[in-house]
C-alpha cells in the first residue's frame, strides 16, 4: 500500500508527498497543508502543457529554495510524487522509491 512505502520513506528521512494533478492531497509522510498541494500542482501543470506544446514529456521538475529542493515526479496519469531533499545528493535515492509506488497507483 502507499501508506506503507511513504512510511518507508520516512524512516529513510524523506518527506514525501503523493498529489493528485488536479491539486489535492492524496497522501503524505508529514504536514503538507493547504495551499501548498495545489499551487505546486499548479506550478507543474504549467510545465506539463509547455512540455506538450515543445512536443516533449517532463519526466521530472525540481524547485529549488535556499536550503532544500522540491522535487516532482508524475507516477501515474492522476498523481506525482512530491518530495523534499536536504539537497542534490538525496535525489538518486529518492527516485528509487518510484518503482514501489508506481505499481500501486496502476
């Protein structure tokens, strides 16, 4: 279930989201309140039209604050996975929970 790998990544220390593309909140490892859900799902449904309009797919957006990154990943047609890095170096380790929640969202 997708409860259990959120967990899973928590105890990994990673904060992380499931949003649905229309801007709810679907589940999260730790308080990810409103608006936050819906403006960043705002932000990468923008991106996801640009990307279509240049004929291209986004496979991954990234916002970078001072001292963490948000990074996004669509893991299905309906739902991205939000997480919030300490930094870079956290990313590879993050993207190895996509193939976890990807089976449980088909």
């Amino acid at each position: 279930m997708v409860e259990n790998v959120l967990e899973e990544m928590k105890n990994e220390g990673f904060k992380a989201a499931l949003v649905k593309k229309d801007g709810h909140l679907y589940k999260s490892n730790f308080p990810f309140e409103d608006p936050l859900p819906s403006v960043i799902s705002s932000l990468l449904n923008t991106a996801d039209a640009i990307f279509k309009q240049l004929k291209e797919e986004g496979q991954e957006y990234e916002i970078a604050f001072e001292d963490s990154l948000v990074v996004a990943i669509p893991v299905s047609d309906y739902f991205y996975l939000i997480g919030v890095l300490d930094g870079r170096e956290q990313k590879k380790e993050f993207r190895k929970y996509i193939s976890k929640i990807k089976p449980i969202l088909k």
